[in-house]
C-alpha cells in the first residue's frame, strides 16, 4: 500500500475562478533526475493511465519542455510560460512535479497551476518508494489534485475545543466543506512528541474521554474523500483538573499535640526568642481563635472554602502587597495588607526574613476559594494546567502544630465583604 505523509500543504488561493464544471486539468510529464529515470517514468505511466480511467483530467500527448518552479511564488515570466501551455491544451490547471531523491528517501513534489489567477494554488510533498505500486500512487495523485481543482478538497473548518469548561472529556468541534468526508482524530502531548491516533469518525465533533484532567493535549484532525486525504487543521484543549483533596478544619486541630522546640545552642535560642517576640505582637487571643475557627469550620463544612497547608514555597510581590504560596498541585495568592506589615516589622527588627518567611509558609493553612488554573511545563516537555486558588485567610504558627497553638497563632484575613465576594464570583463560574 502506497503511504503519503503529506510534508507541507501551501493554499495561495483555493477557490477556483471557473466553476467545477469548467474546470480542466491538464498532468504535464513528471520531471526526475538521471538516476531516477525508471520510477518517474513508471509513475508517469500510471498517472496517464490514471487520468484515462477517470476521465476528469488529461495528460497531453505533445512533450511540453517546462521547468517545474523552485518556490510557489512565480515570477512574470514563469506566470507567462505557464499560461501559453495552459492555452496550448485548453487547460484551466496544470498538474506538474517531479520525483527527486533526500538522503535515502525518494521524495514526489506536485504543484497545481491555476490559469485564471496565475498562481501556484496548491502544493504538496510525499515520500514514494520504487517498490511499491506505482498505479496506488498515481491514484492518491490524481484523485486529490481532481478534488483540489474542483473545490472539492475535504477540509477541517472551525475547529475547536474545549479548554478547562468540562470535566468529563476534551470536546472537539468543527466543521465541514464536503459532507460524507471521514476524520481521523489524532493527539499528543508537548510540541515536540509525536502524534498518536485515536479514532476515525463519520461525525463533526468528538469527545475524547481517554484524556487525563489537567494535561495540555494537541489535536489533529484529517478528513479524508474515499482514500484521498484532506486539509488537517490542528488546536488544544485539556479537562478542567480536579481539586486536590482539602483537609477537614477537625484535621488540622487534631494534629496539633506537640511541645514546643527546644534551641540546642545559645545562638539558636537568641534568634528564636527574637523572632517570637516579633510574633507576640500579632497573636490573637484565645477566643478569637476559638471563634475564628468556628466560623471557618462552617465555611469548609458547606463547601465554600477548602483548606490547604504544607507550602513547598513562597513569593512575594510586594508592590500589589500579594503573597503566592506553592504546594506541588496548587497555586494560591493571598492579599493582605496586614501580612505585608508584619513582612515590614521582620525587616525593622532585623530579622532574617526569608528564614522566618519561609518557617511560617510551611507551618500555614490557607482558607481557599478555586478560581481558575495556570499552565506549567515540565522537563518531560508536558504542559499540566495547576489550579488556582485565592486565600480568604492565612493562619500560622511558629510552633508546628504546637498544643497551645490557639494562644500562639497569627491570623492573616480579608474582610467578610470580600470574602463573600470571592466565594459568589468562584461560584458562578463552576469552581
């Protein structure tokens, strides 16, 4: 079986000045190289005969001395040329081409005329080895090159996909120019992977629902008129990832049954009794805890925040007074003028701020509203989408998890007005 792989489609102008019936396609002799004299006159033979059987084109008995163009913008004289053969055989097309050999492949060039507009409309490069039936190759030839001049190429018009608004699968959708036309459905991921086949359909849209939730996918979809392929038009979509699990309020309180640490040099101790004096003056009492953690608690039992802990890091970004805390499977921004003030004191006090920074990022909770995703590539070349968060709320502690943590706790919060706002808003787009 005679394979194309189709290397490059170029389309200057498609439409066809005269209509399909008018149209006459006229197959000038193939051009080879001395050492490929054998398989482009084998080819060429098939092509006429080809032609013959279909009886929708011609190959003109009188050799026509023609150069076959290096580039499909023609010059004034090459346009000229072209035209006086066209009207020589009353041809409204030129099919013209010619087989030349890469390395060890042989490769077969086509480029179609267009009389009325002069240009080259069409061009198309396909690998063909001597081996195999060249009657199979001339008929991929024909057929397509018949279809293109007739306007009646199959192409992927409109394609689309969805993009992170279902959960269920990556939904394809587009359109067609000549119906009955099959497509081939084919995906990857990373630019620079291969893609793989999927499914052939008779359909104009497809759900992909072998797709795994939160990965960039690459689409392909090529029609196909019989054994002739069409114009493959390409995009991307990815399933909306899930939210990774949030822990109960009950969960976080649970755990929180250790002693404090002990400094094991003098030096330790003096940072550390610098550092919590810094933190005394932001601690909240006892009750305040106890109620912030009630109504929070309500909050996460409903489903309206989600809390999440054990930060890998943190940036900051100080001019907007935003705060961005990362975990392996989320993103959440935090904004809050009182956090930046006690970033401030850290500096006024001499502390070192990153080290303390990143002790309480590690040791916080953040209270959660899901309000979209980002992309992300990673060495493997894969681009995963991580879903975003914004924070109502930050609590943390010097102490992890230390068992008079409600009396050693600094709470960083919005106000309620934009909390409640923040949890409509992520409502009504589907988080």
């Amino acid at each position: 079986m005679f394979r194309f792989l189709f290397l490059l489609f170029v389309s200057l102008s498609m439409s066809v000045q005269a209509g399909a019936d008018d149209a006459r396609l006229c197959i000038l002799q193939l051009q080879g190289t001395a050492n490929l004299k054998t398989q482009s006159a084998s080819l060429m033979k098939s092509i006429s005969d080809e032609c013959i059987r279909t009886g929708a084109c011609v190959v003109p008995e009188e050799s026509s001395a023609y150069h076959y163009p290096a580039n499909v913008v023609l010059s004034r004289k090459q346009i000229n040329a072209f035209k006086s053969i066209a009207d020589r055989f009353n041809c409204s097309h030129l099919l013209m081409g010619r087989i030349i050999k890469r390395q060890k492949a042989i490769i077969i060039e086509n480029r179609i005329f267009n009389k009325n507009d002069g240009s080259i409309m069409y061009s198309s490069s396909s690998t063909y080895s001597g081996e195999e039936d060249p009657a199979s190759a001339a008929k991929y030839i024909v057929g397509r090159s018949i279809l293109v001049v007739t306007n009646k190429l199959p192409k992927v018009l409109e394609l689309s996909a969805s993009r992170g608004t279902d959960d269920r699968c990556v939904s394809l959708k587009w359109s067609e120019n000549s119906p009955g036309s099959r497509y081939s459905v084919y995906r990857k991921t990373g630019l620079q992977n291969p893609y793989e086949f999927l499914d052939t359909t008779g359909d104009t849209d497809f759900c992909d629902n072998r797709a795994d939730a939160g990965i960039k996918y690459f689409y392909r979809i090529v029609p196909h008129s019989g054994q002739v392929q069409g114009e493959p038009e390409t995009t991307w979509g990815y399933i909306k990832p899930k939210n990774p699990r949030g822990l109960k309020t009950d969960e976080i309180v649970d755990s929180k049954i250790r002693e404090k640490e002990i400094p094991a040099t003098p030096s330790e101790l003096a940072k550390q009794r610098r550092e919590l004096k810094l933190m005394e003056e932001y601690y909240e009492s006892y009750f305040m805890m106890t109620f912030i953690f009630l109504v929070g608690k309500m909050y996460v039992n409903r489903g309206d925040l989600i809390v999440y802990r054990d930060f890998d890091r943190y940036t900051l970004d100080r001019p907007n007074k935003t705060a961005y805390f990362y975990k392996s499977d989320v993103i959440i921004r935090f904004r809050s003028e009182r956090f930046f003030r006690f970033v401030r004191d850290i500096g006024w006090q001499s502390i070192q701020e990153h080290e303390l920074l990143s002790r309480l990022a590690h040791n916080g909770v953040a209270f959660c509203v899901r309000t979209g995703e980002v992309e992300s590539t990673g060495p493997d070349g894969i681009t995963r989408f991580i879903p975003t968060f914004e924070a109502a709320g930050f609590a943390t502690e010097y102490f992890r998890d230390y068992r008079d943590w409600k009396s050693n706790s600094v709470i960083f919060a919005t106000n309620d007005k934009e909390l409640d706002k923040k949890i409509k808003d992520a409502k009504k787009r589907g988080y």
